[in-house]
C-alpha cells in the first residue's frame, strides 16, 4: 500500500484539501455530492491506482470535506485553477455524479489538458450533447451502475452514441456504484489504466 498524504493548496484565496499517493503519471478523481476526497481512499480506489505505478490525486472539491468554499465558479473553472495552481499541464479525470459533469465540462473546454477520462454515473450529460464528439481522441470508460436512477441509461447511451472511443461497465446497481462493488470498480479501472501505458 502506498503512503497517503493529505496536502492543502491555495485555490483564489481559498484553502483546497486533497490526498495524494504513488508517482507516475497523475490520475485525479472528484467526488458526488454526498461524498468527498475521502471517499475514493475508502473504496480502495486510491490505492488500487497508485499501486500500479501512477500517482492518485483525490480533490475535495470547493465546500465539501476539508476545502474552503470558492463562490462565483464552476466546479469544471475549479478544476481548471486547481490544475493550474499545481502546474499539472495534463492528466487522466475521474469524476462520480456531479463530480463526473464538473469533469466532463472541463475536458470539453480544455480538451488538450485531458489524456484520459473516467466518467462514473456523471449528470448533467444531455446539457453537453452537441459537444461530446471533441471527445474522440481520449480513451473513455464510463462506469453506471445497472439501476442508477439519478443518472439514468440515456446519459451513457448519449456519450457511446457521439464518442466512438467510448468503453461501457456496469457495476453494481446503484448510482454510488463504486460502493455496491468497489473490487470490481477499481478492477475496471486499473484494466483502463494499464491498457493506457
């Protein structure tokens, strides 16, 4: 198991939390509205993907866990300041529910910034439609659980539709699927990963 440190960054004046492990190339996941940076250390998935040589930033997004409140931007203009303000150039998104809408925006306006993206039950989807085919030279996962309910089988349908490169996984049944089955989550990610190297 790889060492975990909780780091903080100053984001518009504002105190950011996230968790950092491993070295390689940067994999960096935000969280769902119920949830935060914790979460993915919880379900293992931090660990699963540090241990296979690329290093896991799990981000508390503004308001949520130990991050101060950042008022006036979207999460997806958060993400882009984030980055900026640790000099990451490119790196591979993981976003869950709003997290996944917050990372799907971003890799739709900064395209050149993403080398791969994990989109678990994102929301939202339909509102980006017209867009998603500059998707077409990232490597996609998307992972929905079978009975997601908030984020339903229309969303990914949209994204396999308008992105050819996509790749889909069920896992579990819920919306917070990673929690119905984290084994077989982190399982589909790390296959991702390494498929990517």
């Amino acid at each position: 198991m790889q060492q975990l440190i909780d780091k903080f960054i100053n984001v518009k004046g504002r105190k950011i939390h996230y968790i950092e492990s491993g070295d390689g190339s940067l994999v960096l996941l935000f969280h769902g509205a119920r949830f935060n940076a914790r979460t993915w250390v919880e379900t293992n998935t931090v660990d699963s993907i540090s241990s296979i040589g690329y290093k896991a930033i799990s981000v508390d997004l503004p308001g949520f866990g130990s991050s101060e409140k950042i008022e006036g931007i979207s999460l997806s203009e958060f993400i882009n300041l984030f980055m900026n303000s640790l000099g990451i150039d490119k790196a591979i998104l993981l976003g869950a529910s709003m997290g996944g809408k917050a990372v799907l925006e971003f890799s739709l306006k900064y395209t050149e910034s993403v080398s791969g993206l994990v989109l678990v039950g994102a929301v939202g989807v339909e509102e980006f439609e017209v867009q998603l085919s500059k998707l077409n030279k990232i490597p996609l996962l998307l992972i929905w659980g079978s009975r997601d309910t908030v984020s339903p089988k229309r969303n990914y349908k949209l994204i396999l539709d308008k992105v050819k490169n996509a790749k889909l996984e069920i896992v579990g049944k819920n919306h917070a699927c990673y929690l119905d089955d984290p084994n077989t989550f982190n399982e589909k990610i790390v296959n991702f990963l390494k498929g990517m190297k």
